[in-house]
C-alpha cells in the first residue's frame, strides 16, 4: 500500500480544511497536523509536503496489520447534522447490536435533529462489525456510524 499518497492526501485535505489539529494513526504510521497564528506551526506542516520528509517503513508493519489495511471497510454515515440515538427509547433495547444480521430497510439508529427523529435505515442487508459512536453524541454530517460487511 503507498502510504506516500495517502498522507499527501491528508496534508492537502487537512490545509483546504478550517480543522485546527488532525491526528490520523495507522499500522505503522502516525501523522499529527497542527495549524496556528504562530508562522511556526504553518511551517512545520508545510515541509510534510516534501517527499523526503515522509518515510514509511513498510517492513515494519506485520502481515496480520497489512491484511488490516488491505481489508476495505464498508461504513454507514450519518445523513446529517445532530444527536444519535442507538435505541427508539432511553430504557430499550438498542436497534442493532455487534455481529448482528441487518436487513435491507431495518432502522439502524435515530438522528435527532431540531426536534425531529429521523431513523436511519440500513440500505441493504449488512452485518454489523463495528459501533463507531455511543449512544447520546452528537454526530456530525458524512461521520461515520457503523463498520458494515454487505451480506
């Protein structure tokens, strides 16, 4: 896997952005981005760009890592803006569960947004692998939500 292109794609994303500070960590590789009033700190992101500057060991990421990376992750993102709500009430059982069998049309989780609950539904039959957010945050638009398999 080229590393290179993926961290130029980052530093470029990241300085198009109004982020702050991004921290992004892989197997085998760790970038931490910083912006600021201080001439510095715009440097200091600056010279990433240089080809020199990012070095990837591939040799030092496992094969059990490499397969990690390699796997595609397959994500279900939230639609919009506002809070998650894993189950249809505080006391309830939540909609889905880890390892769960989903089928196409089945609510996955509420978004409430300006007092208005909006379910989410799976848009084909999925396995869920992966809870990225807990219940009660507040999600932003295209975050992700859920690591899926398609069955």
């Amino acid at each position: 896997m080229d590393y290179k292109n993926i961290v130029k794609e980052m530093i470029n994303l990241f300085e198009k952005s109004s982020l702050h500070s991004l921290e992004m960590e892989i197997p085998g590789v760790s970038l931490s981005l910083k912006k600021g009033k201080d001439e510095n700190d715009v440097d200091k992101v600056s010279t990433l760009h240089k080809e020199e500057s990012i070095e990837i060991k591939e040799e030092s990421i496992s094969q059990n890592d490499k397969e990690l990376i390699d796997y595609k992750k397959e994500c279900i993102n939230a639609p919009l803006v506002g809070t998650l709500y894993m189950a249809p009430e505080p006391n309830k059982a939540p909609f889905v569960k880890l390892g769960q069998k989903v089928k196409a049309g089945d609510t996955l989780c509420i978004i409430e947004a300006m007092k208005m609950m909006n379910e989410l539904k799976a848009p084909y039959d999925l396995i869920i692998k992966n809870i990225l957010l807990e219940n009660g945050t507040m999600v932003e638009y295209d975050e992700s939500i859920f690591e899926v398999e398609k069955c």
